[in-house]
C-alpha cells in the first residue's frame, strides 16, 4: 500500500533557484521592527523623563532647605520680590526711585484695619484680570536672597551693590527687601571694601556646586526676570500668600473654606493635601516639560507640542502634572 508524504511548506526561490523572502513577509518584518524600535525609544523618553523629574524633585528640597536655613537666621521667610515693572516708577524693577532697595511685598493691614495693596495682591484678589499676573510668586527672591545675586549698585558715585557684596553672599537682610548695609561701606574714603563690609553671609544656594544657574532674560527690556533654572532650564519659583475671604474689604481674614486660604493653582489643591493647608510658602519647578501651567494659551501649546484648539483647561493641566512642589511655613 503506497502512503503520501505529508506536504510541506517551502521558502519562495529566487534567481538561480536560492530560498526568498515575499514582499509581504518583509513588510511584516520590518513592521515589527518598526514597532519593536518605537517602543524601546517610547521607553527610553519615559524613563529619561522619569530621571529629569526625580533630579527636579531632589533640587526643589534643596531650595525648601535653603529658605528654612534663611528663616532659622534670620527669623523671616526671605521677601517675596515684585518681579513686574511698574509704570509709575522711575526706573525699572527691582529698584524703587529715591531709596534704592529692592521692590517687595509689605502686606501690611491699614489704620483702619483694612488690608493693603500688597496683602489683596497676596491674597490673589485681582486674578479675575486675565492679563493682570498672579503676584503670589517671584522668581527674583531665590537669586537675590538665597543666592545673593542683587549687584545693583547703591548710586552711581558708590559702586557698592545693594546688597553689599559683589557676586554671591550679602550683608544681613532685612524684612523689608532692604539689607543691613554699614555705613562705612558706603564711604569711599574708608578701608578697602572686603575690610568694612561687618559680615557677610555665604550664599545658600552655591550656583557653582548645585547644578542651578542664574539665568536672565535678555529679550526683558526691563531686565527683571532673573531665575533659578537647573541644567536642563528647569526653572524654579518660590510662591507666598495670605489667608482670607478674596474681596473682603476689612476686618479679619474671614477663611470659609479651603477656596479662602489662596493657595495658587500651580501650587496644589489644599482640599487634597493636608500639608497645604498649614503651608506659608512653596518652591515649584516646572518639571520636564519646563512650564508652569499659568503661561499663555500660546506659550503651553507650543512647548507641549500641541495645539491651542486642545482645550485651555487640558493644556494647563498637562502643564502642571510634572510640576513638583516643596511646601513649608
């Protein structure tokens, strides 16, 4: 009885009778490579991003530290500085005409226990103006009070800088944004300045050693944006804000509800996290993607590499999910 082999499959030949591929099944191929490829680079970026962000995490407790080491010496948090040019001074920020300081907020009450300019703008009153900023935050107090980077001088017969010392380090601040300068510092006719400058303070934030730099807008005509970033341009923000029912006009700070401890958007949601909800201040960074989640419609679009038709509440908020945030009081 003759039995059938059972039939086989056999490659394709090509020229001269040598075993081939189909073009199908080398599309397949390189398809799975392709795809094989794209994962591995997908995986690749995540954990790159991962890292970047663990590193942005680790910098922002530096600078919590920082602030805490400023507070212990000097028994204030350091002040937060007005990072916008105002009209009616006579000369850019940070400077005010006349008393050559550093431009800060004094949320002070008024004599008639009222709150003052400052306190509302801490409070986030005017943040129904889309196109006024929110004054909780200030990118020049990190390089001014934790690096001691204010190097304006005093007047332009005495090049002292404001803050008393060239470069990093500074005399002994003061709450106002002013610093304890010596008046022999001022008087040219005295010893060499490094001998009449009383102490002086290392910088807290060692630029040179930490992996920040300072960095300066030079498309700012005013020059006023001056910030931390780190290596990557990861900028850092230090926030502060005061408590109390927005719009109210006197009286005590009436706190309702978590909405009436003021604590900006970027910074987090006080419902959700206990800590905020004993916190005076914090220190953000703008994560990986370097943006905060409150710059224009535009500016997210662009640097998240969508569209300005996505949604302004989906733009902000893929904005902030990498921010990170160090609170403390």
């Amino acid at each position: 009885m003759r039995l059938n082999r059972p039939t086989t499959m056999t490659p394709t030949t090509g020229p001269g009778g040598r075993a081939g591929f189909t073009i199908i099944e080398l599309l397949v191929t390189i398809g799975a490579l392709a795809l094989l490829i794209g994962l591995l680079i997908v995986g690749l970026q995540k954990g790159v991003l991962l890292a970047k962000g663990s590193a942005d995490a680790q910098t922002a407790r530096a600078i919590k530290l920082a602030i805490d080491k400023f507070k212990q010496d000097f028994q204030f948090l350091p002040p937060i500085v007005k990072d916008v040019r105002y009209s009616l001074w006579l000369e850019d920020h940070p400077l005010i005409p006349g008393e050559k300081r550093v431009a800060v907020y004094l949320p002070q009450r008024t004599s008639s226990g009222g709150f003052s300019k400052d306190w509302k703008d801490l409070r986030g009153d005017d943040l129904s103006n889309p196109d006024d900023p929110d004054k909780r935050y200030s990118n020049a107090s990190l390089a001014y009070y934790l690096v001691g980077a204010l190097d304006a001088p005093v007047n332009s017969a005495v090049k002292i800088p404001i803050d008393g010392v060239a470069g990093p380090g500074m005399v002994a601040p003061m709450v106002d944004g002013a610093f304890k300068v010596p008046a022999a510092i001022k008087d040219i006719n005295q010893k060499p300045v490094s001998k009449r400058t009383g102490r002086v303070y290392e910088p807290l934030v060692d630029t040179s050693r930490s992996g920040l730099r300072l960095y300066r807008d030079t498309s700012d005509a005013a020059g006023a944006k001056l910030e931390l970033q780190d290596r990557n341009g990861v900028a850092f923000r230090y926030y502060r804000w005061k408590q109390g029912e927005r719009n109210q006009s006197s009286g005590k700070p009436v706190i309702k509800d978590v909405k009436d401890l003021n604590v900006p958007v970027v910074v987090g949601d006080p419902a959700l996290d206990p800590l905020l909800r004993e916190a005076e201040y914090a220190v953000v960074g703008a994560g990986p993607n370097r943006v905060f989640g409150d710059e224009s419609i535009a500016v997210l679009a662009q640097e998240l590499g969508m569209s300005t038709t996505d949604g302004d509440e989906r733009l902000r908020q893929m904005a902030r999910e990498d921010n990170v945030v160090e609170v403390g009081r």
